[in-house]
C-alpha cells in the first residue's frame, strides 16, 4: 500500500497530489497490486479511527499489517535551494519496517517533479524484480500519463475521490473542469467526467468528452488507454461488442485489475442473460479487490435473475458490514426487499433515497415500483420531485428521461396525461428519452407521433449500434402494434430473443411480443411470452411490465376460453393492484372484463 507523501518544501501543492500520481504510475505494471482505497478506508474504520486520516509512515505498516497485505511504499520529497529530491522506499510491514527496496530522484524544478517521480517508480520497480522489457512496455511517463500540471492534477484527484466516494457524484464536475482547463490535454480528466455525466444520466453531455479523451488516449498509460478506450467505446459509440473486447484484452494484459472483469461482466447482466457467468466474473473480481464497491451489487443482481434471492441478500448484507452504501447496492437491496415482501428494508431504503440528491438517488426505482402496484400519482409525485431538482441544475437530459417513463406508464394505463408529460420531456431534451417517447406514443395510439420520433431517432447523428441493437427493435414493432400489423410487429422483435431477459431490457421486448402475438389471436404464443416475463421477476423486480404481464396473460387465457385460469389470472394482477389508484382507466377496464368473465 501507499502511505502520503512526507512533504517537507513547505508548498502545499504537493499534499495530496504525489501519492496519487505514484498510485497511477505504478498501476501501469502487471506485476503490482496496491490496496485499494475502500479496503484502506473500511481498515481504519476497524481501528476506530476516521476514514479520512492521513496515511504516515507507521499508520500505513499498520494497515499493511491488518490488511495482510505485504508492503508500503513510503514516500519524501524535500527542497534543497532550487531543486527537489524524492525518496521512494519499500518498507516490510511484516519485519517491522525493514526496507527491501530505495531510490532517489532530483528535479531541477517544479514543473519536473512528475519526471522525477516516474524516474524513481521505473527504478523501483526494477528493483523488486520485475524485467526491463515489462518496465518499458508498461512505462509511459506521468507527465504523459497525467499531465504535466500540478494543478490539474491536484484538481483532478480531489474530483475522482469525490466521484468514487463522495455522496454526490455531481459535486465532482467543477472540478475536473478545472483540471482541464488547467492542462486542455488531461486525457483522464476528460473520460473521467464523461463518466460521470453518463452515470448522472447526461450522454448527451458525456459523449464529447469521450472523444476527446479518446482522442489523446496516446498520451495515457497502456492500463489507463484501455480505460479510455472502453468508456469510449460503450458511452460513445454504443459499441457494446468491442467495448467487452476490449475487457477481456485488459484481463489477459492486467490479471489482477478488477475492473475489466467486473464491466464485462455488467455488461453480460445488462443485455446478454449470461448470468451464470457473470456472477462468476463478479465473484472473481471481488477476490482480486474484496472491497470494491461494484461488484457486490453486480453479484446479487445475477443471484436475483437465478431466482437466489436468499444468496443476493446475503452478498447485500456483507457489503453493507464492510461499509459499501453506495446508490447501486441500495437499488439492488431494495430489489431483495420487494421481491421477499419485507416492507421494512424497503421502506428504509426508501429513506435513505430521500436525503440523497436527484443524481444519486433511488428516485426512477421508487418511481417504477409505485408504477407496478398501479399507483401512478405516487410514480408521478417522485418523478416531479426529482425533476424539480434536476432542472434547475442543468441536468436536463436526465429530467427528460424520467418524464418519459411517466408518459409510458400513463400510455399503458390508459391515463390521458400521456401528451403532458410527453412534451414537458420533449422540451427538455431530445435523445435517450426519444425510444420511450415513442412506444409511449405508440401505447396511447398515437402512430403519427410515434412515427416522427422514431424518424428522429433514426436520422439522428448519434444512432449507435447499441441503439439499432435494443432500442429501435422496440419502437418499431409498438408502432407496428398501433397499426394492427402485428406480423410486422413480431418480426421486428425477432433478433431481440438473445436480450429479452436483459436486465437492461427491463422485460420490454417480451412484453411488446406478447400483446403481438395476442394481436394474432394467437393466445399460446402470447401466454408463453408473458408467463416467462411473471416467472423471471428477478430480472427486472420493479418493472411495472411484470404486472401487465399478468393481464396479459390472463387476456391470452380468455382467448383460449380457459376461464379458470384467466381467473387466476385476473386475481393475480387484483392482488398486485389492491392498492392501485381508484379511477385508472386500466383498472375500470380490468374490472369490467373480470366482471364479464365471470
């Protein structure tokens, strides 16, 4: 592990800044793994001292010794007239201390301190065995890696502890900003900002960062260029299939690096129900970092999917003891609440999404839940809550997407406030809310307009393979179904069988064949497809296209003039309903079919 930099020139620029300049040059090598910050972070917690303490000498060999981890790299640099000499050291933290490994560096200046850093680094790394032809090709200076500013780097360091540990990613933006603005050629600080608007929900904003960053991903480190690269690749280009190449050539190249395995493996939960192997990618990330703070909740959502709820909760239960509290483990616990009926963790999940920011919070999963139990002004109060906040901060697009959902939920619940909402999500933004848009159009029976947006989506310079590859497959066949071309329809749906229990796909495609195929008359084909969305629920727990499922199925049943079991049906999705708003179009037509099946 890293212990701070001992700094004795008096100049505070170099607090905070060289230890993560080091952490970043020696993450370029195959052959290291420092301990991560969150295994340090829940180590002092352990020893009942704060989070935020800094890291000496002694306090470093201690949690080397508790985390059972072999070493610290202890680190100086002093000022002798104009010049800087740093001292790199490996301490033995199990022989108390004792060095293994020493080297030294001098810089004429400032401005080549990093220089001097990556110096001493290579040279360390020489000197705890690992081969020349390694160092050069894992090797790209800091100044190159980084950035030759101070500064930036300064700013760029407070920005990622913030964006990986502070409760409101956002809070991060200002300062990468000016990290770029300090260097204009800070690759990381551009992907890393484009990370963060796309986990707020703002691609429209991400993507040109993207591309800048990808633009000078030559002046990165072999490990950080496959970063960039595959941020790029997914957030921009919506190049899914070689986004995960690129993760499995960052696995081959960087065995112990956590975070290839554990995006390949999100990836494969998202689109591709793989989820037996990517809990076993997520189960082997979490043993190269046992701390990390993604993994955990990748791993229950794949033992949700399995139908392994108990299994879920337990992997919940042990992230919440080793401190991870972060947004996506809360969402995917609040999964296992509903799906076991514990009304007590669900609401106490709920509280905790009330005192985060709109960008953090559990607002579309509350939003959706509230949906799929037929209260739509309960989904209607959430949503507004969070664009109220959401907008005044700029944060449009991600606005717009959320009234885009409450348009589809109004479209399937027959509720007239489908063009409201609908053109209050149009006059925030136009791009990730137009596919929703338009199947919500195509729900409420408006095909003219679901055609112009699905023209717009389709003419718009950012189609992506991802988009033609999930989205437009949807749109095209609930604009087909607003037709009556239900053969159109399904055959629109057809390549989408290898993603329909996507998590990502949230049961859409299947919905959508399933009210094709009860188009047809075909009541077989259209009951197969909703009984497979009721019996995965663990897909997708909150998604309010499980309880149309039901009264689909029960549609299917009356089709096949199966009376009793469209009853069983139809009592199901009453059950699910008991506490749906009195007067929902839906609801009064529901019971007005029941009513005459009976």
């Amino acid at each position: 592990m890293l212990s701070e930099f001992d700094n004795r020139t008096g100049d505070p620029i170099f607090d905070g800044t060289l230890k993560p300049a080091l952490a970043i040059d020696l993450e370029q090598t195959p052959f290291l793994s420092l301990l991560p910050d969150q295994r340090v972070r829940s180590t002092l917690r352990l020893m009942n001292r704060r989070e935020d303490e800094r890291l000496t000498r002694d306090a470093a060999l201690e949690i080397c010794q508790r985390a059972d981890s072999k070493a610290v790299i202890a680190g100086s640099i002093i000022s002798i007239g104009g010049e800087y000499v740093l001292s790199l050291e490996v301490l033995d933290c199990r022989d108390n201390g004792a060095v293994i490994a020493s080297q030294r560096a001098r810089s004429r200046g400032k401005d080549t301190v990093l220089d001097a850093l990556s110096q001493a680094s290579a040279a360390l790394r020489r000197d705890l065995g690992e081969s020349l032809a390694s160092i050069h090709k894992f090797n790209a200076p800091l100044r190159q890696a980084t950035t030759p500013s101070l500064e930036a780097l300064k700013a760029f360091n407070a920005g990622a502890e913030l964006a990986r540990h502070g409760p409101n990613q956002s809070a991060s933006v200002p300062l990468h900003l000016h990290a770029i603005e300090l260097d204009p050629n800070f690759a990381l600080a551009y992907a890393y900002l484009g990370r963060v608007y796309m986990n707020i929900g703002e691609v429209q904003r991400a993507r040109p960062y993207y591309e800048k960053a990808y633009a000078l991903r030559d002046r990165v480190s072999e490990r950080e260029k496959l970063l960039v690269t595959s941020f790029y690749q997914s957030d921009a280009l919506g190049d899914i299939d070689k986004e995960m190449e690129t993760y499995r050539i960052w696995m081959e190249e960087y065995p112990r690096d956590w975070i290839p395995v554990d995006g390949l493996a999100w990836r494969l939960t998202s689109n591709f129900n793989e989820y037996e192997q990517a809990a076993q990618l997520f189960r082997h990330a979490m043993q190269l970092d046992p701390q990390q703070p993604s993994s955990p909740s990748g791993l229950a959502q794949s033992y949700l999917a399995l139908g392994r709820t108990q299994d879920a909760k337990a992997v919940l239960d042990a992230a919440f003891a080793m401190g991870l509290e972060n947004t996506s483990v809360r969402s995917v616990r609040y999964e296992v609440a509903i799906l076991q009926g514990d009304a007590v963790a669900e609401t106490a999940q709920a509280r905790w999404s009330d005192a985060q920011p709109a960008t953090d919070n559990l607002g579309p999963v509350l939003a959706f839940t509230a949906a799929q139990r037929g209260r739509l002004e309960e989904a209607r109060h959430q949503f507004q809550r969070d664009v109220q906040e959401l907008h005044p901060a700029g944060w449009d697009e991600t606005a717009a997407v959320e009234l885009a959902q409450l348009a589809l939920f109004e479209a399937n619940f027959r509720h007239s406030g489908v063009r409201r909402d609908a053109d209050a999500s149009l006059a925030l933004a136009r791009r990730t809310n137009l596919p929703t848009l338009s199947i919500a159009f195509a729900m409420a029976g408006d095909s003219v307009r679901a055609e112009v947006v699905a023209r717009e989506i389709e003419r718009s310079s950012w189609l992506s393979p991802y988009d033609r590859r999930f989205s437009l497959p949807c749109v095209r066949a609930a604009i087909a179904i607003s037709q009556n071309n239900f053969d159109e329809a399904i055959s629109s749906l057809e390549l989408m069988r290898r993603y329909d229990l996507g998590s990502g796909m949230g049961f859409q495609s299947l919905y959508l064949r399933g009210l094709a195929f009860l188009g047809k008359r075909d009541s077989a084909k259209a009951a197969a497809e909703f009984q497979t969305i009721i019996d995965h629920r663990g897909v997708a727990p909150y998604s309010p296209n499980w309880t149309l499922a039901h009264l689909g199925l029960a549609r299917a049943r009356v089709l096949a003039n199966d009376a009793a079991g469209a009853r069983t049906a139809y009592q199901h999705f009453f059950a699910i309903w008991k506490d749906a708003d009195r007067g929902l179009p839906l609801l009064n037509q529901v019971e007005a079919e029941y009513s005459q099946l009976r």
